[in-house]
C-alpha cells in the first residue's frame, strides 16, 4: 500500500511550512500589512513547498478571518478557496504553454472574483512556456487588473526571460538541512503511529537530498516495506536496494538486448515503491557518470561516487559506446519532468527503457568500429601494441585522436562549467549532439532550438572559448550551429516564426 505521505501532509498554513523562514515570514508582512505586488515569482529546487506556499497564499489573501497572516481555513472563503474554483487558477504550463493559452488567460483575467478579494493566479513550471507565450503573459504582468495576483513557480530560474525576472517579487526556496528534514520526518511519523529509530530517520531524510517531498516519497517506501515498525536493516534494504544495484541490473540488460530481464530488473527497481521520478533522475545521473568515465575523467570526486565503485562503472561503460550513452543521458533527462504529470510513470519509464534497447543496433554497429574514446585508466592493464602499419594509417585517415581529444576536451569544459555553477548553461549544453574541431575553432551541434538560443550568446561563447582554451591552448573560438535537420518536424514547425525573427543561423 502506498500512503502517500507527501499528499497527506501538504501544508495547509504559512507555519505547517517547514525551513523557509524568510519566505514566510515576508509574505505573512505582506499579508498582515496589506502590501501585496501583483506578481511572485517562487524558484527554487522540487519538493521543496513553492506549489504549497502559492496555495496558501491564494487563501490567505481573500480570507476574512485571517490570523497573523495565515489563512484560518474555516471561513466561507477559505471553504470555498480549498475546493476546486475559479478564483485560483492554476495552469500547468509544462502541458499548456503556448501562446493561445496565454492569450485565453488574458481574456479571463478581467473578470472579477467570484469568492473573494483576489483572483490568484499560479503558473507552474513556468520556464516551460514557449518564446510567444512569454511575450503573451508579459503584457499582462505589466497591467494586471486590481484583483488578480499572478504567482510563477519554477524549479529553472536561468530559463526565465529578464523582462519577466524584472516584473516579479522574487522569493528563492532552498533545500531544507538535514536537522529540519529529521524533526519534520519525526513528526510525520508521530502522527501516523509510525514506529522507527533515530538511525534510520537519519537514513531516510539523508536520502531526501534536501527535497520535503523527496524524503516522505523515500519514507512510504520504506514505511510499507517494513510494516510500519521501521527498523535500520530494512530502511537500508529499502534504500541501497533501489538505487544503483538496479540501475546497474536495468544498464546490464539493456546492453544484453535482453527485454525479459529488462522488465524483471524495472520492476525489482520499482518495485519496492520507490519514486519513479527519483529512480529517472539517479538513472540520468549514473549514465552522466559513465559518459564522463568515457571522455577520460576519474576523479571520484568530480564523478561523486565511492573509489571501490569505480571499476563497476568502468565494466558498464565500455559495454556501450559514447553517443549511445549520451543519447540514453538526454533520453532520461527529458522524461524525468514528463514523468512527474504522468498518469502512469512506470509504462513511460519502461518505453524509455525499451526506446534504449531499440536503438541498439546502432551501438552495435559503433561497437564493430573500435571506441577511440576508451579512457586509459591506471587500474587496466595496457592493451598490447599493435604492429600493423597498414592500420595504423587506415585510423590515421579518420584521424579518431583528434576527435577523442575533443571529447575530452569538451568532457572537460562540461565539468567546469558544472563546478562553476553555470547551472543555466551546463543545461543547455546537454543538448549538445556533436563538437568538432575545424582549424582552432570549437563547433557545437545542437538540435534543441531552446538550448541553441541560450548558447548563442557572445559572452556564453566567450566563456566557453576561455574554459577550452585551459585544456587547449590552440581553441581560439567556440561557434554554435543549430541543425534543423535533425530537430523534430513540430519544433520546426512551433519556432519557424521565431527562428526567422530571430535571424537564426542554420547549418548549411
Ligand atoms: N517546505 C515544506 N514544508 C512542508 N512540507 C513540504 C515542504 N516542501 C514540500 N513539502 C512536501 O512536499 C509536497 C510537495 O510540495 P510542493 O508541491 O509545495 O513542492 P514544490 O516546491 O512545488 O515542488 P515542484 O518543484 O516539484 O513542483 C507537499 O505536499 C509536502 O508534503
Ligand atoms: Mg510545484
Ligand atoms: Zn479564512
């Protein structure tokens, strides 16, 4: 059975709010002092209350009965406000961002309230609107009637254009520390007369990773498995068990070709009530490994994994060859928000999976081809030289080092953009499909119109040119090319007005 605990102990007023004391204690002054701006903007990481707090707040400002700031969620208003109404409009704008739905927003946002004083607004995933429809909504945050407050909620701030940063009151939740995590899991567990002890509550909040909602999905687990009478060897039998060990198994079958094992593996990895969501995410990042593993990088700590752990990673890594793993990186991170507002997350999960195993043959094919890019680590033994002249100049021709040196160059520059904190930027280079090297000049390729249109920017080039130009001195320049051929026929068809707008270069 799954509780569900993160839906169940949705807070409901300003201090059921755990760890972002600045925000709430602002927004309450706001509230109590009725000095509120017509549009908020709350980023910040997943699970960590930004959706919670913009209810509330819808409440608490047409409450009638209002207590320091927090709505008393027993007046008509608050009654009314907790069902589903008109007067908080919350519009998901990961499945409805283009520009007619804003269009049709801006239409409804002039009629009045019906229940109280505010019509409130809440935009979530707001980074997921298309270009227009930012355009859209921008017209509206500049005159917004009386009665309406927009609130903008978004995990991917640095997606954001400024002219919408500059409109909004900008509020940054944080991932909660440790300490914060264990009393609120303590609490939970109180009340659901869960029984546990102090070292797996430790476990299962370390596992949140900061995240509230990420925690309570970890502690459902962990709270089915053991019956409610949670003990530490089973909560690390819950925990270790979902996490690389599966992947591991899922990785393994896919390089096998081997469908029955694959689902046998998804569902071992699943099957213990772990958070679909979470498991994509740790997927993503363990390939992200295995593609750094494959550009030459061994640093554990760069890699974030356990020294002992590194010759696993390398045994899966050469199963595969580097653009089947970076095509299986993007795979997973595309479907980890998908997955979110799915109704059935594990068949998505599963046709990602199956997506992979298709898609072999072509890694098969690379593999026939031998990987120019098999990092030499000091734990392997040394491959014996091979004596043929002939083939040594048949590899000569396709000149395979100069283009493993550009893997890794770029492997490199990717991790210090990353360590840099570029965090808007290392996403957008994630699209990128393919990096050569043409005379001193670094070109990337990338098919995502999105990620081309944060790239192409002087100074991000600048930046770019600089990191490369640490690992090699000859790079004198870094030029994005968006290739349209291998974009999605209805991306084309979505951007074509912009693209020529913008006045975007397509590869010849
Ligand atoms: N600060 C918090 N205090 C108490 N509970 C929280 C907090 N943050 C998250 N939660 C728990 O996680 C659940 C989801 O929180 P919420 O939807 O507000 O997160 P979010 O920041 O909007 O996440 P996302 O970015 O994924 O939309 C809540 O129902 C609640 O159980
Ligand atoms: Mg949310
Ligand atoms: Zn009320």
């Amino acid at each position: 059975m799954n509780l569900a605990l993160y839906r169940e102990f949705r807070p409901r007023n300003f201090d059921e709010v755990v760890g972002q004391d600045f925000i709430i204690q602002t927004l309450k002054n706001q509230i109590k002092t009725d000095k509120l701006t017509h549009a908020y903007l709350f980023c910040g990481p997943r699970g960590t209350g930004k959706t919670s707090t913009a209810k509330i707040f819808a409440r608490a400002v047409n409450c009638t009965h209002s207590t320091d700031g927090n709505p008393c969620n027993m007046c008509a208003e608050c009654v009314a406000l907790n069902e589903p109404n008109t007067d908080i409009v919350e519009i998901d704008a990961a499945s409805n961002n283009r520009v007619e739905e804003i269009r049709d927003l801006r239409e409804k946002v002039n009629f009045p309230p019906l229940i109280g004083k505010y019509k409130v607004y809440i935009i979530d995933e707001v980074h997921m609107l298309t270009d227009s429809a930012f355009n859209a909504l921008l017209k509206t945050l500049e005159e917004p009637p009386k009665h309406v407050i927009f609130i903008l909620a978004t995990t991917e701030i640095h997606k954001l254009p400024a002219t919408i940063l500059s409109r909004c009151t900008r509020f940054d939740f944080k991932l909660l520390p440790m300490n914060t995590l264990v009393e609120h899991l303590k609490s939970v567990f109180d009340k659901k007369q869960i029984k546990y002890d102090e070292k797996s509550l430790h476990l299962i909040a370390k596992a949140g990773e900061g995240s509230v909602r990420d925690m309570l999905s970890v502690a459902d687990s962990v709270a089915s498995f053991c019956n409610y009478d949670i003990t530490y060897e089973n909560t690390e039998k819950v925990i270790g068990l979902s996490n690389k060990d599966s992947i591991k198994n899922i990785l393994l079958s896919i390089a096998n070709n081997d469908i029955n094992n694959l689902f046998a593996s998804i569902k071992m990895a699943i099957g213990t009530g772990k958070n679909i969501q979470v498991l994509c995410k740790e997927m993503a990042d363990f390939i992200k490994n295995l593609v750094l593993i494959k550009v030459g990088v061994n640093d554990y700590t760069i890699l974030d994994i356990l020294p002992g752990e590194f010759s696993t990673y390398l045994d899966i890594s050469n199963k595969f060859s580097i653009d089947y793993l970076k095509r299986a990186f993007s795979k997973f991170a595309s479907i980890e928000l998908d997955l979110k507002y799915s109704l059935n997350p594990e068949n998505l999960f599963e046709s990602a999976c199956l997506e992979l195993i298709n898609s072999l043959p072509t890694q098969a094919q690379n593999a026939l081809t031998p990987e120019p890019t098999k990092a030499a680590q000091p734990t392997q033994p040394a491959q014996p030289t091979p004596p043929a002249e002939p083939i040594q100049h048949e590899t000569q021709k396709v000149e395979p080092k100069a283009q493993t040196e550009i893997e890794r160059l770029w492997g490199n520059v990717l991790i210090k953009v990353k360590e840099n904190n570029m965090f808007a930027l290392f996403n957008a280079l994630k699209n990128v499909n393919k990096v050569e090297g043409i005379a001193n000049k670094l070109i990337i390729h990338t098919n995502d119109l999105s990620s081309y249109e944060m790239i192409d920017n002087p100074d991000r080039l600048g930046v770019l040119c600089k990191l490369a130009n640490l690992f090699d001195e000859s790079v004198h320049a870094v030029e994005i090319l968006y290739d349209k051929d291998t974009a999605s026929t209805q991306d084309i068809k979505d951007n074509l007005k912009e693209v020529f707008k913008n006045k975007i270069k397509f590869k010849e």
